[in-house]
C-alpha cells in the first residue's frame, strides 16, 4: 500500500515471541510500505531505552505502530505518549486494559473485547503467510520434499504451555499416531518448533531418523515451516497454538488438530472456535481415505475453501474507517485492510 505523497512505515511491536511477531508483522505488511520490527523488554523497561535484549522506541517515529500482546501494548502506548500522538497506535489481541488509547484493536472472536467502531473481531489468529510466499516456499523446497512421495502429512509441533508441559505421554500418543500413518502409506515432513522439549525431539529422531520416506528437521539450518504448510497434501498440528493452527489452516489442505489439553480457558475456546476449519481428534486419523472424504463434507459446508491456493480469494476483505486519529496526515490511514 503506497500513499501518493511518501511510503507509509510501520513497527511491529512484540516481546519476541514467534506466534506475536507473526501477527503484527503479518497486519503491518498488509498496510505498509515498509516494515520495521520492533522487540520490547517483557520486563518493566522504558519502552524508548535499547538494552540487549530490547530495541529503542524513539524519534524517528513510524506513521503506524502494530503492537502484540499485552506487554508490548503498554510500551506502544509508552512511546506514543512520548511522541506526542505522531503515529496511529494498532492492537492485536486485547489488551486487558487501556483499550480506548487505541486507534485499533484487531481480536479474536473468544476474546472477551467486545467488537466495536474501533474493534475489529476475527476468526483466526492473524499471519504474515500469503499464498505468494508459501508458493515461493514450496519451490524452495521441492527438491528436498519430492523424494518423500506422496501422499505427504505434514506435522507441526509445539511444545510447553504456561501450566501444562509437553509431556511423555503427549509425544508417546504422537508418535504413535505418526507411525500408524506410516503403516499406512504416508510419508512425513516432520517440524519440531523451539518449543518441543529435548526429549520429544530426541524420541522423534530414535523412531523416524533416516528413515526415506520421512523428513525431520533438527532446528539448524533453513527453516521448513512454510514449505511443508504448502507442499503437504495433510496436516496435523499439535494444540498448543492458536496461532499454528491458523496459519495451518491457511493453507489449501485438510487440517486435523493432535489434541493436548490446553492451560487455560483461552486457548480452548480460541481453538474450539477453529473447529469448523481444523476438527480436534484425540488420536490421528491413520486412515487417509477417511481424512479426505471428511475434508470434502468440510469444504461443502465452507463454500470458497477448493483444493488450491486459490481459495484464499474467497476470505472476506474489510475496510473499516477509524476516523479522525491524532497524528495522522497520511489518508491511506484512516482505512485498515484487514484478511479475515
């Protein structure tokens, strides 16, 4: 998006974590010319101060702030005090407080925030995969996937939850999900996260490792994440992550959710809400007959989700106008497109 008299900056604003960066950065690409991410302190920290851990928040200020998180909203509101309004503050997810300091909130359906002139609710967690890069992703790796044969299950794993780690039990039931698959004919492209403790990713590597038909990546070197949401023909995701079973059901493939018991009321509503899109299953459909035709009777009760990328034309594009925001000289402003 260019504005006609100079390119409109924007800061994505998080604490570090991979799930908040995807969803500022993924907003701030879609409204900006260029892009600037921006770590704050998790800590009590003044916003505006560099440390090592930290980026400074100061002058010169950016046209849009897209902060994630609740941390990083209180250092957005910081800095946009400290620049006398100069920019358009944007809020993923909700803040819990000082919501009304805010040009825009964009928040999930569970959340408690109700919508409103400001409040934009979505049904999935935001992201920066577009079917462009995911495209781009899946060339990139063809050569490294194609070997595998088909058909390709690709399988994202999280790991410890605040409360609920990932344990034993969990990655012994994932496992053996994954080698009913196996005995089924299917190979894996298998994505640890850096999340996944030691000990699944060392157990994943004594069942799977060196096998042909079976990719597992060991955290070095380029990261598969992309290219397999693109290349697999199905996907588990583990379901720690509201934000990993969104970008999954991104992709143009059947989604099954490898069920763990989540930490707190949250995130199992925030998943329970994906249903519709990514059916939870206790134990992983080793049949991939049943997989598919399950995945057809979704598509017909989900018109505009086909077999390819394609699909994503179909999600639904909405222009709210925020109104007057302090600050603000640049018209394209005053519209945030949001994909929903």
């Amino acid at each position: 998006m260019t504005s006609a008299a100079r390119p409109v900056t924007a800061w994505a604003v998080t604490t570090g974590e991979t799930g908040m960066r995807t969803q500022a950065r993924g907003l701030a690409q879609a409204v900006a010319d260029v892009v600037v991410e921006k770590t704050v302190a998790s800590g009590p920290a003044w916003p505006w101060r560099a440390s090592p851990q930290a980026d400074r928040l100061g002058p010169p200020w950016p046209d849009v702030v897209i902060s994630c998180g609740r941390r990083s909203a209180i250092a957005s509101l910081v800095a946009r005090k400290a620049a006398g309004g100069a920019f358009l503050a944007v809020h993923v997810q909700d803040p819990r407080a000082r919501a009304g300091e805010f040009d825009l909130i964009v928040a999930m359906e569970h959340d408690v925030i109700a919508a409103g002139p400001r409040v934009i609710k979505v049904p999935t967690a935001l992201h920066d995969l577009t079917p462009g890069n995911l495209t781009e992703a899946r060339a990139a790796w063809k050569d490294r996937l194609a070997p595998l044969g088909r058909p390709l299950v690709g399988v994202v794993i999280g790991g410890d939850l605040k409360g609920r780690p990932f344990t034993p039990a969990d990655s012994e039931r994932l496992i053996a999900g994954l080698t009913r698959l196996m005995r089924a004919g299917a190979a894996l492209a298998i994505t640890p996260s850096r999340r996944t403790p030691a000990w699944t990713r060392g157990k994943l590597a004594a069942t799977f490792g060196g096998h042909p038909r079976v990719f597992l990546w060991d955290l070095a070197g380029d990261n598969p994440y992309r290219a397999i949401l693109a290349s697999a023909d199905r996907l588990v995701v583990t379901s720690d992550s509201v934000s990993m079973v969104s970008e999954a059901i991104a992709s143009p493939h059947p989604v099954e959710v490898f069920d763990r018991p989540a930490s707190g009321p949250d995130r199992r509503l925030g998943i329970g809400q994906l249903l519709p899109r990514a059916p939870i299953v206790g134990d992983i459909v080793h049949d991939h007959r049943f997989a598919h035709a399950r995945d057809r009777t979704s598509r017909e009760a989900m018109p505009g989700v086909g077999a390819g990328h394609e699909h994503q034309g179909a999600v639904v594009r909405e222009r709210r106008p925020l109104g007057p925001c302090r600050g603000v000289g640049i018209d394209v402003r005053t519209q945030i497109v949001l994909l929903s």
